[in-house]
C-alpha cells in the first residue's frame, strides 16, 4: 500500500514538473506576444527570421491567441496547486497544506512568473520568436478554442445589463480600437476609419505639429521690388509669402504679400516698387494652438494663412488652411508639391523617413512610445537624443528600434533610417 502510495505520489510529482515547465513557456509566450507590436513582427517576418511568420499571423490577430492561452495558464495553475498539496499533504500531514502553500508561492511565482516574464521584457524578440510556433500549435487546439469560446459567453450573460446605467464609458483609445475592430470586420471601410481616427485625434493635434518650420519657409525681403518678387513667387508656386525686414537682426515680419497683388501691380506698371508697400496684415497664433480652434478662425475670419510664433514672440513656422484639412483628410499633393513619400518601405523590412515626419505619426506606424514633449519631428528626436548634430550614420536605440541619420543638411536630419534592433545572439533563418 505505501509503495503504491509512494508511486502515485512520483507521478504527481512528474505531473507537477511538466505542469511547471509549461506554466515558464506560457508566461514568456504572453509577456513577449503581448509587447510586440505589428510593425515589428512585420520586419522580423520580412527579414526572413525562424518564426517570423508565425509570429506575424499571431500579432495581426491576438483574439486568436490571447484568451486560449489564458485559459492554459489557469488550467495548468490548478492542476499544479492541487497535486502540490495532495503530494505535500501526503509527505508531511496536517504540515503539508502550508507547505503546499509555501512551495507555490516561492517556487511557482519565481520560476513560472517573475523570472520567464523578466526574461520576456528583457529580450520581446527573441522570446517571442522562441515562443510563436508551439504557442500557434497550442491555441489551435480545437478543444481549447471551444472551452474558451464558451466561457466568454457565459461571462456575456452573466454581466449583461450590469452596471450600464450610466454609461457606457469608453476612453479615446478604446474608441479607436472599436473602430479597428468594426473595420476589420468589415462594418466600415478603411477610408472611413482612417478619416474617424484623424477626427478623434485631431482635437489634440496643435499648431506646432502641423506648420512649415521657418528653414524651409520662402520669404520676400521688404527690399525687393515688386518684379523681383513675382520672380520669386511664381518659380516657387506660391499664393501667398511673408515679407520680412532683414535689417533687423530678428527677422521682422512686416507681414504677407499676395501673388496676384504682385501680379496686378506689375500689369500695372508699378514693377519697380518695393514690396514692402503691398505688405497685407499677418495672423499670428501661438505655436501651442489647437489646429481645430485655429481652423475654425481661418473659416469665420476668412484668411488661410497664419504665421507662427513661439513663447518669445519670435517668428517659428507657418500654418496653412490646407495644413490643417491634411491631418482630417491626409496629405493633399499639388503641382508644386514635393511627391517624395515621407516613409519609404524597404525590401529588407527597414524604413526609410522623412526627418521631417511627425514624431506621432510614427509612433502610430510602427507602434512605439517615443517621447514629443521636447521635439515633434524625427529628426528633432535624433538631434534632442544624441544632443549634438549627428553624423551621417551616427544612430541611437529606442523601444526595440534602431534610428540612424541617413540624410543629414548642414544642422538639419533630412532622412532617418529605423532599423529593427536584435536581441543579441540572435539567429537567423527562415520562416
């Protein structure tokens, strides 16, 4: 009887060790899963990485994966608990439940919690890489997808109509993944929820992010004549242009001059007059300005150009009409529009970008959390990062993303490469 007993208790112990092993695989597979971000598993896939594709499919679609997995975790967890005290109970009498207890806690959460998931944090890539393909096999086992399917709509109908009365309340970011969802599924089309999104988030964007910055701002000295003007303004394409004093060392507007006032002038005869004297008023905003307040002035007011000042008055950037219909409706190319896209997909999964790019709209592209309070450009980031300008390939690390100077004029990022970082010892091979 007590070698049978003893032998039950082995098996369980047997159980327990494979239980546990299986618990260290789900906590590195949920932890690394859930921080990779699909633009980064596209770039693993497309350098053609072990697991790549599989790591892909699961990122794309988390649904398929998460609550299976899940439920894994929890079966395993009380299967081990329970055999821990039968053994323990077995082993050292009415002691053993708190050694059960004991066990649990100290063994299980640091070898089956704490330790796989700070591994998962330390190396995403390589632990997600490592856990793609077995947790593809598991959450595909169709028992497992039953189980779990019906455990959530038993969980609808047990909290349907609780606790609705006042709501529902939904953040900003739950309504964006709503409208994901809804055009995943087919409910909107892709156009209608990339316009939704730009609404949603329009409210936030400011005048800063959306200007031309003064660099690359054409302006008129008030010196020029009118033909000289004209000149400019017609091989450049522009409507309207900020005239500036450059006697003074702080670059004075004296405002916006029209093409067609140019243009009538010098019909006119009046070719050799100086600019300055066809100077209109200029719209100053703040650079902190929200887009949608400052679009519904040019509306009620009626001008379609402000120009941009900084905290100490200083003239810092311009602000179109079509600026602002941009971030609602995307970019809007003319004749005289530079067609250079602003991200280039690369064959070997890297991006090429604009230096100029939104700080935002990359996060938005490639799924990461870099900082804008200090820059909102690319290239702002790169220059505020290294606190020097760069070098041309000089490079800095973020969020699993390697970001190097490709492009560099005079003191400004002109292109930036960003480059997937690897885990190190990394191994490559195909998917």
């Amino acid at each position: 009887m007590i070698a049978g007993q003893f032998n039950i208790d082995l098996l369980m112990v047997a159980v327990i060790l494979v239980l546990l092993i299986v618990l260290i695989f789900a906590s590195v597979a949920e932890m690394s899963l859930s921080r990779m971000s699909k633009p980064r598993a596209t770039s693993l896939a497309d350098k053609g990485l072990k697991s790549g594709k599989a790591l892909k499919r699961l990122v794309e679609h988390p649904e398929h994966w998460v609550n299976p997995l899940l439920l894994t975790v929890n079966i395993c967890q009380t299967v081990q608990t329970t055999l821990t005290a039968l053994v323990a109970g077995h082993l050292f009498g009415p002691a053993g439940v708190a050694i059960g207890v004991v066990l649990n806690v100290v063994v299980f959460f640091v070898l089956a919690e704490a330790v796989p998931k700070t591994y998962a944090v330390l190396y995403p890539q390589r632990a997600a890489l490592l856990s793609a393909r077995p947790t593809s096999l598991i959450v595909s086992f169709p028992p497992l997808q039953w189980i779990s399917r019906g455990l959530i709509k038993l969980t609808n109908v047990i909290v349907r109509g609780k606790g609705l009365e006042a709501g529902p309340f939904v953040s900003e970011q739950e309504l964006l993944g709503i409208v994901e969802v809804a055009a995943e599924d087919g409910v909107v089309e892709h156009e209608e929820r990339a316009l939704i999104e730009s609404i949603i988030e329009f409210g936030d964007t400011i005048a800063r992010e959306v200007m031309v910055p003064r660099p690359d701002i054409q302006v008129l000295d008030h010196a020029l004549t009118v033909t000289q003007a004209l000149d400019i303004a017609l091989e450049e394409g522009y409507s309207r242009l900020p005239v500036v004093n450059s006697d003074d060392d702080d670059d004075d507007v004296l405002g916006l001059v029209y093409t067609k006032d140019l243009m009538r002038t010098e019909r006119e005869g009046g070719g050799v007059r100086p600019v300055s004297e066809l100077v209109r008023h200029a719209h100053f905003v703040p650079e902190n300005k929200p887009v949608n307040r400052l679009m519904r002035e040019m509306q009620a007011e009626k001008f379609h150009l402000a120009l941009v000042a900084d905290e100490y008055g200083a003239f810092v950037g311009m602000v179109t009409l079509e600026d602002c219909l941009e971030e609602l409706v995307g970019e809007i190319i003319d004749e005289h529009d530079d067609e250079d896209a602003e991200v280039q997909r690369l064959s070997d999964g890297d991006y090429l970008v604009d230096g100029a790019m939104s700080v935002g709209d990359l996060n938005d592209l490639l799924g990461t959390s870099i900082p804008d309070d200090d820059w909102d450009t690319v290239g702002g980031f790169l220059f505020g990062t290294l606190e020097h300008v760069p070098e041309l390939g000089e490079a800095i690390a973020h969020d699993g993303w390697r970001f190097a100077a490709a492009e560099v004029e005079g003191r400004r990022v002109r292109r930036v490469k960003v480059t997937i970082e690897h885990d190190e010892d990394l191994e490559s091979g195909h998917a």
